[in-house]
C-alpha cells in the first residue's frame, strides 16, 4: 500500500502560512486598482441607494478623494457624471461643454493630486435625454458614424481638461481610430485609450445607472451596439479592431461574468487588459456580505485576485478604497 503513497504531495507547500505566500503565483496591490468616482451637481454628498457604500461628489470635495487615493497607493480614478436633468439632450451637447461637470472635476483633481491619473469615460449616455450612449434616428437605433463625431469632439474636450486616459465606453464601430487621431492632431500624444473593446449588453449595469441618472431616461436597451453575453469569438474581434486602431489597453467588461474573455483576450493579444467589476457585481457582493452569506473582506480580495489570476493588469471597482485599505500600500 504505502509503495503507492505520493512523493509529490501539492500540500505540502500549503502547510504554512510563510510558504503559501512564496509559492503565490500572482499578487494583489493597490497600484492594481482603479477607482470609479460619481459626481454630483450640487455641493453636497449623494448616496447612492443601489451602491450601498457608494456616493457622488461635488466638485468641490472631488480633491479629497484623490488625495484618499494618492495615500492610499491607488493610482488611477475613473470619472462619471451625474448631469442635471435639464442639461441633457437629444444629442447630448452638454458632452462637449469644457466646464460641464466631467471637465471641472478633471481639473480639480489635477490640482488636487497631479501624480494620479484620471481616466474618463467617453459616451453620451450621462448627457443624452434618451439615456442611450449615441445619437439616436427616429427608430431609436444608435447613429454609429455621426456619435462616433461627437465622441472625437467629446474626447478632445476631456483630453484638453486634463485627462490622461481617454475609455470609450460606447461600442461604436470605428471610434478608436478617429479619436487616437484627433489626439494626435490637437497635440495630445501622451494621452492613453484604453478601449472597452468587449462590453456586453449586461443586466449587472443598472445601479450605474441610478448613479449617473440614465436608468428612468433610457428607452429600450443598448443591445444594438454592446456585445451579445453569448459570445467570445465576437470579443477577440473588437479587441484586434481596438488595437488595430490604436488603443494603448483593453478592458472587458462586465467582470467576473466574463473571465474566460479576460484569458482568451489576454492569451491571444498580449497586451495591458483590465477589467470592470461593474456595479451590479459590487450590489452582489455587499449584498451576499450584508445577508451574512460570506465575509464582506474576503469576498472583495478574492474576487479582485481572481482578476489577476486571468491576466488582467488592473480592475476598475467601486471597492478601490476598501480594498487597498485592506491590502495596504
Ligand atoms: C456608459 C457606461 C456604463 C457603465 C460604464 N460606462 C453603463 C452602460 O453602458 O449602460 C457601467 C458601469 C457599471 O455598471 O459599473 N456607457
């Protein structure tokens, strides 16, 4: 009997806790996450019912989260706006406005904290009066070539504000193309793209939704331009286009709904993914830890990890904060 007993035994580097943190194959830091922030119209914090944890800020108090994020080693915030509702519109001119609420948000964290990067979204969506990411015909199909205008227009407003990472957000055909080249052209070459090459038409979006105001506006759904959840194949192609295009990185989103595109994506490019652990999947785990169906830390690193395992170089998530306190710089 004993002759058969394993020389290798694979539990043997797990016996302690000294060697399971020598044989870890990947790492977890702050300098992996990047932080979604909200901001709000008025001069007060807005908390947001569907993202418990989660407000948005006025302007005026957008430096203290950057200086929260530059102390505790987060290195790149990601901004969103709730625009007023009357400042919205059937194409979303509001977008273009340098002192809309994206633009003045820009330069306050600039200010407030120059060594963090501020990604922004591209899409009309926080600005469209109909809450979908384009112009829209009278069929309420979404206009590829004309939004894909007003996103260069839309691009180079945030670039010019300050931005350092320029994220379409919007699935259009063509866009990162034609605002790498506007970037170009207005003297911006430093100034990144990180693409959501693979977005999905996903149910795990709606507390975003509520946080940006777009969720009672928005008619119909977006599955005319975001990616159908049953495919992959489809995703490898959006990611070769972006590239093509001249995107810097990639994102896949939703998160862990998606991991096996985060793998295939980065086992075939090669290049800087990331991933957006979007606001559903936040809800989800606060409220499976608020339901006590699991520790609310544990849950958030774990999940976090589990991004790093599949590739991807940094995840966007609500639980930045939390996570890198946790983790410590
Ligand atoms: C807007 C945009 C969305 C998200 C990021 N940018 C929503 C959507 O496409 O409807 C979702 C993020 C989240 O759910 O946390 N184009």
């Amino acid at each position: 009997m004993t002759a058969s007993f394993p020389a290798l035994r694979l539990r043997r580097t797990r016996a302690s806790a000294w060697s399971r943190r020598l044989h870890a194959e990947n790492t977890l830091t702050p300098a992996d996450l990047i932080w979604p922030l909200f901001i709000a119209s008025g001069d007060d914090e807005e908390p947001i019912a569907s993202l418990p944890g989660v407000s948005r800020w006025p302007v005026a108090r957008i430096a203290e989260r950057a200086r929260e994020a530059a102390s505790l080693g987060i290195p790149c915030v990601a901004l969103f706006p709730n625009t007023p509702h009357d400042r919205r519109s059937e194409r979303g001119e509001e977008a273009l406005n340098p002192d809309n609420l994206m633009c003045r948000a820009i330069r306050e964290l600039k200010d407030a904290a120059p060594q963090i990067g501020v990604l922004t979204d591209v899409a009309l969506d926080p600005y469209t009066a109909h809450g979908h990411d384009g112009i829209v015909d009278d069929a309420g199909y979404v206009l590829n070539d004309e939004t894909v205008d007003v996103l260069v227009e839309q691009a180079v407003v945030q670039a010019l504000a300050g931005a350092d990472v320029i994220a379409p957000s919007d699935m259009m055909d063509g866009r990162v193309g034609a605002i790498r080249a506007a970037l170009e052209e207005n003297g911006l070459p430093n100034v990144q793209i990180m693409t959501y090459a693979a977005k999905y038409a996903s149910a795990f979006y709606g507390p975003f939704r509520d946080a940006v105001g777009s969720r009672g506006l928005l008619k119909g759904d977006k599955a005319t331009y975001q990616m159908d959840p049953a495919n992959s194949e489809e995703a490898l192609r959006e990611v070769a286009l972006d590239l093509a295009e001249g995107a810097d990185s990639v994102m896949v989103k939703p998160g862990l709904p998606y991991l096996d595109i985060v793998a295939r994506v980065k086992a075939e490019f090669r290049v800087p993914v990331f991933a957006y652990q979007v606001s559903g999947e936040y809800a989800m785990i606060e409220a499976a830890a608020a339901a006590g169906a699991g520790d609310r830390d544990a849950l958030v690193l774990e999940t976090l990890m589990a991004f790093k395992r599949a590739g991807c170089s940094g995840v966007l998530t609500y639980h930045a904060a939390h996570a890198a306190r946790l983790l410590g710089i």
